[in-house]
C-alpha cells in the first residue's frame, strides 16, 4: 500500500538547515522506529521531511507533526496542512534528542498505538512548547517533575497511555494552559489543591485515572472553565458548593467516583451547566429544589446514589429536559 504522505514543500534553500536539528530529528525519528520516513526521503533536508515545519526565516525546527490517526477531530486540533497520515507502524520510543529542537512549539505525535517508553525529562527544556500531544500511545512513566517550567504551553495531551506517578505540583505552573487531557491512565495521588492558578484553564479531561482525595475548591476560581470531566476515579468528599458559581461550566462529569455530601443547591443554580453527570456516586440527602426556567439541561445524570425524598417540583420549571436518569436511588414521585 501506497503512504499518503503530505510532503511539506519550502521555498527556500534547504542547505541552510542548521545541520543539528536535522541531526536531531533524524534521532527522534530512528528511536520512533521510522524506516520509513529515511527511505521515502532519502537526501532531503529535515524542512520538506513529513510532518517537519521549519521557522522560513532561521530554518529552525518549529514542529513535529506526526499523526497516525485522520480523524476529524484529529484534524480540528490541528493545522490540517500539516496533517500526516500513513500506514506505518511505528513502535518506538519519544528520544531525548527531540530536546536539541529548542525552537520547537509544537510537537504531536498521536495515535501510534505502541509508540513506548517515557516521556524524556528534558523535555521541560523546550521552554518554546505550545503544544504537547502525544495521546494515544503506550507512554508510560510519569510526566515530568518541573512540567510547570513550559510557561507558553497551551495544550497538554497525554491521554490514553499508560502514565502512572502522580500530577506533578508544578502543573498548576502551566499558567497559558487552556487543555489539559490526562484521561485513560493510570495516574493517582490527588489533584493539586491550588488547581484554581491555571487561570487559562477550559477543559480539564482527568477522567479514567486513579485520582484520590476531594475535589479542591480552588477549581471554582478557574473562570474559563467549561468542560470539568473527573470522572472514573476514586475521588471522594463532597462537590465544593463553588462550584455552582463557575461562569462559563458547560460540561461536568464526575461520574464513578466515591463522592459523598449533599448535592450542592448552586449546582442547579448555574445557569449555563447542560450536562451534568453524577452517577455511580455516593452522594445522599435531597435533590435541591432549586431548579429554575433558566436551566437548560442536555444531560442530568443522578443515577446510582443515596439520593432520598421527593422528585423536586421545580424540576418541572427547566427550560429543557434532555436525558434525564434519576434512577436506584431513593427518590419517590411527589
Ligand atoms: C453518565 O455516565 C455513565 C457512566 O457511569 C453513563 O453510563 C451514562 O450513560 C451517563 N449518562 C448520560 C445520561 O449520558
């Protein structure tokens, strides 16, 4: 079968290429197992490799594209010109030599599937990183101590890999951060207490981890915050009444955890909140009666609690009623 490979093409001399970046990227290329790419391009100079974007100015290496997957979202992430695709296997590891790029912004390597080893600690080197995506792999180890010294990151995707140790402190450092996916692997130990730092912070996937300890309340103070998934962890305590007041929260799944307490009556009281799911919790005492014509919900997912009394009567009062599964529970009809 025939790669489709998306030759990047450079207008100016590629002998200029500072020959230490070729040769770094040629490493980071070997270690990943990419015979491929040294036989397809066999002679050419690092800027018109596949997936290689060089600054047009310095012939610097500025990013490494390199995705296994052409999905659609795939794509929404990313410059789509520089999307890659082919049928390579590629099985090996993220090499340290990447940490020679120190004009790199960008480096995305997803969806290889057996790409392995750790993630290199140098890494935290490339203070130029703005993106970091290497999802969908078999990385494990644990991500970097001093990951807060990427001051201009804006996305960190680890997610679906084999990552274990726990969220290192100096996260909530990562003060451009707008994503941050750790979801499907094995990291535990708790959330950061001061998680409330990363101002830039909207989507915060944690879920499918072993996450301990509670919620922090310091999350409130995150006003970009829309999407907040905890889900599937052994997260406990109550939900922090705060909660409620985060302006922009769209999406919060904290679904398969061992949360206890009462629901909070705020949560309701957010209007802009449409997919809620709590199942499969611990959560006890009333459903708040604190529903208003303002709520617009897609999904309210109480399912699997201790929830008592009555189906509250302002529920009636939402504008919209999406999914709605207040099941084994205690409720009962009003
Ligand atoms: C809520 O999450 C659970 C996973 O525990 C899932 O099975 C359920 O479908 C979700 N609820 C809705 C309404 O999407």
């Amino acid at each position: 079968m025939v790669s489709s490979i998306l030759l990047l093409i450079n207008s100016f001399s590629v002998n200029a290429t500072p020959s230490n970046d070729r040769k770094a990227v040629a490493a980071f290329r070997d270690a990943l197992g990419g015979g491929a790419i040294t036989t397809a391009t066999a002679g050419e100079e690092v800027c018109v490799w596949p997936g290689i974007v060089c600054d047009p100015d310095t012939l610097r290496v500025t990013d490494i594209v390199l995705r296994a997957d052409d999905s659609p979202v795939n794509q929404a992430l990313g410059n789509e010109k520089l999307h890659f695709s082919g049928d390579w296997h590629w099985t090996g590891l993220i090499s340290d030599s990447l940490c020679l790029l120190d004009q790199l912004t960008t480096l995305i390597v997803t969806d290889w599937i057996s790409i392995s080893g750790e993630i290199p600690a140098c890494i935290t080197s490339l203070t130029n990183l703005r993106i970091l995506d290497l999802s969908g792999n078999r990385i494990s180890g644990e991500i970097p101590a001093d990951i807060g010294k990427l001051s201009q990151l804006i996305v960190l995707n680890l997610a679906d890999n084999q990552i274990s140790g726990s969220m290192p402190p100096s996260v909530v450092d990562l003060s451009s951060l707008r994503l941050l996916d750790l979801s499907n692997n094995k990291i535990s130990g708790e959330i950061p207490s001061d998680i409330g730092n990363m101002k830039m912070l909207s989507r915060a996937i944690l879920g499918e981890n072993q996450l301990t300890g509670s919620i922090p309340a310091s999350i409130a103070a995150l006003s970009r915050m829309a999407d907040l998934d905890l889900s599937t962890n052994q997260i406990s305590g109550s939900i922090p009444e705060e909660i409620g007041s985060m302006p922009v929260l769209s999406v919060l799944n904290l679904y398969s955890n061992q949360l206890s307490g009462e629901i909070p009556a705020s949560l309701f009281g957010n209007k802009g909140l449409s997919h809620l799911n709590l199942s499969r919790n611990s959560l006890e005492g009333n459903v708040p009666d604190s529903f208003s014509p303002e709520n617009y919900f897609i999904v309210l997912d109480l399912s699997y609690n201790k929830l008592t009394g009555e189906i509250p009567k302002s529920i009636s009062s939402v504008k919209y009623m999406g999914a709605l599964d207040l099941s084994n529970n205690e409720i009962v009809e009003a």
